[in-house]
C-alpha cells in the first residue's frame, strides 16, 4: 500500500475491509481491490485469528497521511462505510447511538454548550462534514445543521479519535 504521494509504503499480509460485508456490493468491490470483507461482528473474530498466528493488526485508514504507526506485515483493517453514529448538544442527543451516547456522557458534560460527535473509525473528515451539514430529527427534537468553520482542502484523512 502507497499513500497518494507514493512517499511511504507497506506490504500487509492481508487487508481486511470491515464492513463490506454490511453494505450492498461491498464485498464484491472490497474482493475486486484486493481485500478480505468482513461483518462488523467479526472484528473481534479476526483479531484472534490473527493474534494466534502471532501477526500485527493495525487500522490503516485512507493512507492520506501516512506513518509507521499503520505499517505492518500482518493484517491491516480499514472501514467499509463507516458512519456518523450520534450527536450530542445540552442534554440533547440525535441519532442511531443517542441512547449509548447520552448514558456514556458524564452528567457536567451532557449539559455543557459543547457539540459532542461519536463517529466509527475510519469516517473521513469530508464525510463527517457532510453528514452534520444536514440538519437530524430524533426522539422529537432537531439539530440544526452543524459545520466545521474551515477545513481547508485536505478532507480525505479518517478520523480515530477526535477533533
């Protein structure tokens, strides 16, 4: 694998794409590029196959910005359609994962006038912005749409974590 600049590259025994299996023509496509399609159920499956066989697991990403930290031998995991999961604003949660947001969130923080974000891994920056652009009925309540104010042009990175 080559990030877009053809500066760094890794050869991964196998790259499994989670997530293919979920989504209509995903396992067909994920087959044509090269890689295993798997189920979100089977992460943890795959994980112990490939612990038994003494091999490195790492989350790939879309190899925009690419470092050693995704380099590996063994199995390399992208996500296949990864998704917005749930927003959370004053004590206000919206969509599929609210109710596991809304519990996970500690008390000071659920009211705070900060706008909280679950993502899976793997959603891109661009598909983030697109998908809370648009304005989400849930439980009775609507968000309006939110927007990062200014993310420049490099919106192809996945996220993992949190921005």
């Amino acid at each position: 694998m080559k990030n877009w600049y053809e500066t760094f590259s890794f050869s991964p025994k196998t790259v499994v794409a989670i997530g293919a299996s979920d989504i209509p023509g995903g396992e067909e496509h994920a087959k044509f590029a090269g890689m295993k399609p798997i189920a979100r159920t089977a992460v943890a499956a795959e994980v112990a196959k490939a612990e038994a066989k003494e091999l490195t697991v790492r989350g790939i990403g879309s190899v925009w910005s690419s470092t050693d930290v995704m380099a590996t031998g063994g199995i390399g995991m992208i996500a296949w359609g990864p998704r917005l999961l749930a927003c959370a604003h004053q004590a206000k949660t919206w969509g599929n994962l609210a109710p596991v947001l809304a519990k996970a969130l500690r008390s000071d923080d659920a009211t705070k006038a900060r706008r909280l974000v679950h993502v899976e891994a793997s959603l891109t920056i661009h598909d983030t912005i697109t998908a809370l652009a648009k304005p989400e009925t849930s439980g009775g309540s609507t968000r309006a749409a939110w927007c990062i104010p200014n993310m420049g042009a490099s919106s192809g990175q996945t996220l993992v974590g949190a921005i």
